[in-house]
C-alpha cells in the first residue's frame, strides 16, 4: 500500500473515512498506488525495454519532493512519454519545463531494433530535429548483457514506485552475429525497416546462385618442359598393359572368327548343299525325261538315281563317288564305286548297293537314320526303275577301316547269303568322324517305271 493522496484525511479517525474517495480521481489515485507483485519490476529493474541507467539524473535527498519527482510516477505518465518520442512532453507540476526525459534513450532503441552499430548521419540528424529539447546520449559501450540488467534505483523516501508495465524481451536483431562470421552464400542483413528484414530472413533458407567467378576452376598454371615429358610419359601404357590389350584382342578376334564358323558349318553349309542338291536332282530327271542318256559308265562326281527316305522325308541325289568335295559337301549321297571298295549298282542281280553321305552338315541327308526300324522302306530311284529296300538291322558304331560291312554279303548284317543289298554309311558320333554307323537293308520290290511310283512313295 502507499500513502494517501496529499490535502484528504485517510484513515478511521478523520471526519469522513470513506467518503474522502467520492472525490474526482481519488479513487483512481488509490488504486495506481496498489503495488501489483506480478506487474511490478524486481527490486532494481525497469520495466520499460528502452530504460538506461546511467541516464537517471542523481536526485538530491534534501530536495524539495517536486524536484524529486523528475521520472513519471505513473503508466499513464510513462505511456505520454514514450508516445512523446519527437516531441517535448508538457510542462506540468510533475516535470518542470526543460527538463529533459531522461528515461527514453534514442541510441539504445536504436541498438535494440537495429543491432549494435553505428547510427547514421542521416538518422542522428533526424532525431536531433525531430527532439530538439531531449538531448540525445551517446551511445554506451556497456555490453548488452549490462544494459539488459539496469542498477538499482535506491531506495529514498519520497519517491514514487516504477511504472508499471509488461516487460518486453529485447530480441537480438541478427541472431547469426553471437554465432560468427557468416558464409559466403548467407546473405548480409539487410538495412531498412522491419518488412525489409522480414523479407531478408525468410530468403536464408533458400539455396541461392553461386557466382559464375566461384563456379569457374582456377586456371593451371603452366608446366616446365621437364614436367611436361614427365606428363606424357605417365600418361603412356605399360608394356604390360599393351601386352594384355593385345592378348584381348587376339582372344576377342579369335572368337568371333569361330562364332562365324560355327554359323557356316551349321548353317551356311547346309543351305549351299540344299540348292546344290536340288539343282543336281532336277537335272538326272531332266535327262531321264528327254532320254538323252543311257545306262552305262559314270564319272565321279556324276549323278545317276535319286534315293527316297519317306520315314525322314529325305529325296537326295545319288553320284558316283565319295569323293568329299565333288559330292559329300554337296549335299549328294556318294556310291562306293572306285577301286577296292567298288560296289554292285541296284540293277545288278546280286550284290551290296552300298553309299555314304553327312550326318552333320553340308546338306545332313543321313542325320536321322539312326531312327529307322526294320521294315522301313528306302527306295532307290534310277532311269528305267524303282528299287524298294526294307530296313533289316543298325550297327551303332564300328571302325572307319572296317570295310567288311560293304562286302557283296556284309559282315554283321545277318546275311547268310548272296542277294541284293542295301548298304548306308555315315559318321558317328553327330559332329565327328570318329567311327561309322550302318544301316542295312535287303531289296523287296523293283518296278519299272512304265508301271508307276511304287507304294512306298504314293502312300
């Protein structure tokens, strides 16, 4: 509680104990001079964030209570004054007239809102127009941890209690200067008012361009000729280096050349003897067409009789010899007809008709003889006739030089004795020529061709 308002009675012993406050602005008065616990400053503090203590005049402890009372003793009177930036508060019985208000410090506020630097020239020329009758403090190199803690006031009998109003945190006004030197992307604060600053902190989150003289490398300095042979003798490969490339290439040519191969024989080879083969089966039935050759004699090489395998659809066309280019490789099936290994024809009355042809390649016409069964037909087709053999018996697998399976009674066939034979020939396993399988046969049926295809054929 404070004291009463000066020229009334307060207290239960005076005339009128309540009605004192009936008054104007008596009641007002009291109630401002209730001391709030939770509005008041602490003891030694100031509640308005614009206070400088070593702006406080030093108050006389012998002067008159009117003199004492320099600094506002109330909100309301504190409010007037800091509304009263840039003008001279009234003169009043409260502060007399020129007396300068000295709780209002310029260059703080300036500090406070602004950060600690330096006002301009501009700006401190302002306020002195602006406030001729405040003299304008200069600025206190007190850190701000000081200035946020005012003195004391002392406590005299006579003065009035602070005003009281809501303290105001002091906001450092760029939080990046307790933390160090910035980056050199972050941008510099930003001079100006408060919509300016606002805008400059919300842009130093945001990734901004990097000059094109950062982005740009350096220029390398220019070497000696020393370094410069130095440089290029690095820069040259090993010998082991160029041996293994060579290698590389060596290896990589090597196998696309067998890869070609590979399609060639496979491929290539079988469709050369196809249209080979075909060419050479048009041409014997042109010539038996036209009658323009008898039978007798042929050379090597030379086609007389086309064979038909109807199990594995094969019509392949039969020439004198085996001789591997001239009819093997193209895609002909080679009769036994040279020198030891000569063999009987089919027109012969008894005898071994024995032939040979690929299993693998260049045309295959004996691939799949493997799978006939006994029984099967395999007709022999010449110039007068049709020569229709029955499959009789398979040898697996047996020598190259055993050359008694194309005798005129074939060893290993069952024959016991002469007749007219069919003997086939090709290599074993597929895609080598390490042995022979054979395939024999004995005649069942020869038609003249006045009469007709056969039934082996026509079926």
């Amino acid at each position: 509680m404070t004291a009463g308002r000066p020229g009334h009675a307060a207290g239960p012993e005076g005339p009128d104990a309540h009605g004192a406050y009936g008054t104007d602005g008596a009641f007002v008065a009291a109630v401002d001079g209730l001391a709030d616990p939770l509005n008041d400053p602490l003891p030694g503090g100031h509640t308005s964030p614009w206070f400088r203590s070593e702006n406080i005049p030093a108050v006389d402890p012998a002067a008159p209570p009117a003199a004492q009372s320099v600094a506002p003793s109330s909100y309301g009177d504190g409010y007037a004054a800091h509304q009263g930036l840039h003008q001279a508060p009234p003169p009043g019985p409260q502060q007399p007239q020129g007396a300068p208000d000295e709780w209002y410090d310029p260059a703080g506020y300036q500090r406070d809102w602004y950060g600690p630097q330096e006002p301009s020239a501009a700006m401190a020329a302002g306020v002195a127009a602006t406030d001729p009758v405040s003299p304008v403090a200069p600025a206190s190199p007190v850190p701000p941890a000081e200035e946020s803690a005012p003195a004391p006031a002392p406590d005299r009998p006579g003065l009035h209690a602070e005003p009281r109003t809501e303290v105001i945190a002091r906001i450092p006004a760029e939080p990046e200067a307790e933390l160090g030197p910035t980056s050199s992307t972050t941008p510099a604060p930003a001079p100006g008012g408060r919509a300016e600053r606002r805008r400059a902190a919300k842009g130093r989150g945001r990734r901004h361009p990097v000059p094109a003289a950062e982005q740009a490398a350096p220029a390398a300095a220019p070497m000696s000729r020393v370094e410069a042979r130095r440089a290029a003798r690095a820069a040259k490969d090993s010998p082991a280096v160029i041996a293994s490339r060579a290698v590389g290439e060596v290896f990589i040519t090597l196998g696309v050349l067998m890869l070609l191969f590979v399609t060639y024989q496979l491929w290539w080879t079988n469709i050369r003897a196809d249209q080979i083969a075909g060419k050479e089966t048009n041409r014997i039935q042109d010539e038996w067409a036209n009658g323009d050759r008898k039978p007798g004699v042929f050379a090597p090489g030379e086609g007389f009789a086309i064979m038909h395998i109807p199990k594995l659809d094969v019509v392949a066309p039969i020439a004198e010899g085996i001789d591997k280019e001239k009819v093997l490789d193209r895609g002909m099936i080679g009769h036994y007809g040279e020198g030891k290994l000569k063999t009987a024809m089919p027109s012969d009355k008894q005898g071994n008709f024995s032939v040979a042809g690929h299993r693998n390649t260049h045309g295959e016409p004996f691939r799949y003889i493997n799978k006939l069964k006994p029984g099967d037909p395999i007709v022999v087709e010449t110039r007068d006739a049709y020569y229709t053999y029955e499959m009789a018996r398979i040898l697996p697998q047996t020598s190259p030089s055993n050359i008694s399976v194309i005798e005129p009674i074939p060893v290993g066939s069952g024959f016991t004795k002469p007749g007219r034979y069919l003997t086939l020939t090709t290599c074993t396993p597929e895609f080598t020529s390490t042995y022979r399988l054979i395939v024999w046969g004995k005649m069942v049926d020869e038609r003249p061709r006045s009469e007709g295809k056969p039934d082996a054929l026509v079926g």
